[in-house]
C-alpha cells in the first residue's frame, strides 16, 4: 500500500498548556515516573525529551498483538508551561509533528492554553486535546488504566453529568477561539475537528486512548512527514556539563542519522566550532533525556531520537541551534558559513554593537550599563532577560553567555565595578559556576546570583538592590 514498505521515524509530539494543567504528571504517568515531584516550584525548566518505543506503548495501551502500529515510537517534548517561558515553548514546537494541549477539566481554557492555540495555529500543527483531572469530577470511581469510555459508563450518573456539562463547556470555549471539537469517541470528522481525550494522570484513566490516537492516528493522516530521510536534521535542546562526560549536548534528531566520528559543525557566539562525535548516548527507554541515569551508547543512531552527544569543544554551543553533519566531500568553510547561516535566524549580527563583529540575540537588547547573564540555553536566557525587563523595575543587561560560568565571564562583569556597581552582577541559572570563577567574584567583587527557578532568580537580585538601596 502507499507508503507501507518505507520505513517511517517516531513522530515528536509537543506538550502544551497552562502551568498546573498536569502536562508533566500526564507525562510522568505515560512513563511510570515521578518527574513532576522533583521539579524546583514544580514548574518544568527546560525542555525535556522522551522517547516511548513502541514495545512500551503497546503495554501502556494494553494493546492486542494484531493491532499494527506503523512508527517505531513516539518523542515526548515537555515544554515549560509558566509566562515568560513562551519562547521557549515556540522553539519546542517548531519540532513538532503533533502537540497535546493539556487542558484541566475543572478549570476550563485558560490564558497559556489559548495563548498555545495561538502559537499551534500559527505553527500549522495539529492537536489533541487531553481534558485531563477527571479524577476530580466529584465522586469518580477510579478504573486504573482503562480506556475512558470504559472508564466513565462505570460512573454513577451524577459524576456522568458533571463530566457532561463541563466537557460542553470546554467545547464552547475552544469554539470561542475559533477551534471546532469533539471526544474523540464521537468524532467522526477528525481531519477538520481536533480530539479531546479525556484523562487522569493519577490513575491513567484514558492513558490508552491517547496513547493510541498518537501511534495510530498520528501516522495516518501525516505520513509523508514521518518517512526517514537521510539528510541529517538536528536540534540542540541543552548544553551540559558533565562530571565525566565533559561537556555534552542534548538534541533532537529529527532526521537522518548520526555516527560516532562525524564530523559536526555547531554554532557558537565566536563563531563556528568543528568537532568530532565521540559517543552517542541515549536514556533509557521512557526516561528523560535530562534524567541523570545510566546510558546506553550507540555507534549509529536514526532518526527520531532524544540524543545526547558526546563531543570535544561544544561548551559554547547554543541551545536552539541546529548541528550540523560535515559528509566525505563536502567543504569545510562552506559548511561552516552554512551553519552560522541558519544561526542567523535565531542569532542576528548587531551592526550596532561596539565591536561590530559580536552576535547579538535577536529581541535580546543590551546596553553599556547593566547585568551579566549567564544560562544554560538561548530559551531560559530569554526567559531571564524577559522577566528582567518586563518588571516594574526594568534592570537593564549589558552582556550573556551560555554555559559554565568561567573566569573570562566574571571579568567581563567586572567591569561594571567602575560604571555602576550594582550591576557588577552575574545572574547564573541553570549553569554551574567554575571554582576559579568564584574565586575571582569573590576577589572582585562581582556578585554571582543564582536559584532554582528564573522567578527566585530575578528577586533574589531586586531584593539585593533594594538592601543596597535603603
Ligand atoms: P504542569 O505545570 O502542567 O506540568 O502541571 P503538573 O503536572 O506539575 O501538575 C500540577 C498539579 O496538578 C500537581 O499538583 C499534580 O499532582 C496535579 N495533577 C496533575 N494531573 C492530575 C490528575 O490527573 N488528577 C489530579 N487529581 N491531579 C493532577
Ligand atoms: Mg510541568
């Protein structure tokens, strides 16, 4: 039949909604994990990928040997849900095949849900809508794992009515926003209505539904899009250090594959680097690819997998940028103009900056006089520099990197001793700051600031101003 003997990649699917609605409880669940209750504040930080081959899909869903499944799994992206995150999530989702748009029964839409559907529209990726909490309709019996028709005829008729009328609700307000939807049970135009599943992450009710609708359905009505393709597509999610590893990043293969000694070009703020793979290492199936843990490590991977990659002289690789694979023949320096090309959408050249040649992120302003900010990816910097600058205070930012903090970074912030003091700071998340770095702060001076969520971050340097104001 079309497209039966091609050999087709996990489809990515993209996890949206407003904070609270339980898109990293709806996920943990999937895995069997607790992921959620680890988290600083419970809010998602980065973006994390999940790779559910299809062996395990099959058990989660309960499915029968002699229901085909296509695709040989499915990538899980859980994207932060809190405001100033909203960049972050676009980047997310330019990855993604299919997005579930996790919506709380009992409390409807609301305003990073709708701002979601904004970005799904403008994206073009389709959705399916998990309503999910179901366990909080008062008096819900619980039927662990079951399908949600199931699931809700073992209800009384009380519970049945509730569920009814906030399900209408849900409609109606999707219907406000211009989004036409249906349970899926009852969908029978499924191309032009979106799905919503109904679900409990606390004890998986509708789990298999969803499941199912994404290893089944997805596949149907995007085929084309998910036949392998040799050319090698790849995005930097995160750069990390790691004790033993060295430096590492974490990607998405969307496309091709990638070996142990390709040579690959990433993009850095100095330019481009070359290096070589040294290791491909993937979680174990259903665990995070953030999740520290044992690896397994591969000689060849394909695509479509969460990849952390092994290499030398990645420390300056931007999260959000693509890598790129340098092929036998291929030129070296067009290579390399051809990855910091493709930066250029992410990363434009600031014409007006004091060197002329330094990069700037785009929409990041900086100036002479202000902060030094330091993240682990171009997503949560924005995340900082946004919620710096839309603070009633409005801090201004003079310079960034990504990554480690390293000596060269205080220096740089040390600058500010002799312009404006207070901003002789450096704003440090999610990174960690090198023992010589420290030394040097402490020598000079410049203060490191540092917390576990960009919201504790940006007030534990207010309040620090404020002191140093009274
Ligand atoms: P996120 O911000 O969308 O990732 O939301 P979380 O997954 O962190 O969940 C937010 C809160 O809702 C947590 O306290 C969860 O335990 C709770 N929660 C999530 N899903 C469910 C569910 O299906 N049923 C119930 N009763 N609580 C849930
Ligand atoms: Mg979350």
């Amino acid at each position: 039949g079309s497209g039966g003997e091609r050999e087709l990649c996990a489809p990515i699917c993209c996890i949206l909604g407003h904070v609270d609605a339980g898109k990293t409880k709806l996920l943990d669940c999937v895995r069997g994990t607790n992921v959620q209750k680890g988290e600083a504040g419970g809010i998602t930080q980065q973006i994390g990928a999940t790779y559910l081959p299809v062996e395990n899909i099959r058990e989660r869903a309960g499915l029968k040997p002699e229901v085909a499944i296509k695709v040989p799994g499915l990538l899980v992206i859980d994207t932060p849900g809190h405001e100033s995150f909203s960049k972050m999530r676009s980047r997310g989702l330019s990855l993604c095949d299919i997005a579930v748009v996790v919506v709380d029964i009992t409390r409807g839409l609301e305003k990073q849900t709708i701002e979601s559907l904004h970005l799904l529209k403008r994206h073009d990726v389709r959705f399916i809508v998990a309503l999910t909490k179901v366990d909080r309709l008062y008096g819900w019996k619980s039927c662990p794992n079951a399908p949600i028709v199931k699931a809700l005829k073992s209800q009384s008729d009380d519970v049945q009515s509730e569920y009814k009328w906030r399900l209408t609700e849900v409609v109606t307000q999707f219907k406000e926003n211009g989004f036409n939807t249906a349970p899926y049970y009852e969908n029978k135009k499924m191309k032009q209505v979106f799905n919503i599943v109904p679900t409990s992450a606390i004890r998986g009710e509708g789990v298999p539904d969803l499941l199912l609708l994404l290893v089944r359905w997805v596949p149907e009505i995007m085929i084309e899009k998910l036949v392998y393709d040799n050319s090698v597509e790849c995005t930097i999610l995160e750069v990390n250090g790691d004790k033993d590893l060295g430096t590492t990043i974490d990607v998405v293969l969307i496309n091709g594959a990638l070996h142990q000694g390709d040579q690959a070009i990433v993009c850095t703020k100095q330019g481009p680097v070359t290096t070589i793979i040294r290791d491909l290492l993937t979680p174990h199936p259903m665990k995070e690819l953030k999740a520290k843990g044992v690896y397994k490590h591969h000689k060849e991977l394909r695509a479509v997998h969460g990849v952390k990659i092994v290499a030398p002289g990645l420390q300056h690789a931007m999260a959000g940028t693509s890598l790129i694979v340098v092929k036998p023949g291929d030129d070296l320096r067009q290579a390399e103009a051809a990855a910091m090309q493709q930066m250029n959408i992410t990363i434009s050249a600031a014409d007006e900056n004091e060197e002329g040649t330094a990069a700037e992120v785009s929409r990041v302003k900086t100036c002479k006089e202000g902060l030094y900010v330091q993240a682990s990816s171009i997503g949560t910097l924005e995340a900082i520099i946004d919620h710096l600058q839309s603070s009633n205070v409005d801090i201004p930012v003079s310079d960034w990197n990504l990554g480690p903090v390293h000596k060269q970074d205080v220096v740089k912030a040390a600058a500010m001793l002799n312009r404006k003091e207070e901003y002789a700071a450096i704003l440090a998340f999610d990174v960690k700051v090198m023992p010589e770095a420290s030394v040097l702060a402490a020598e000079s001076g410049v203060r490191i600031f540092m917390a576990d969520t960009v919201y504790n971050l940006v007030d534990s340097y207010a309040e620090h101003i404020n002191g140093l104001n009274e």
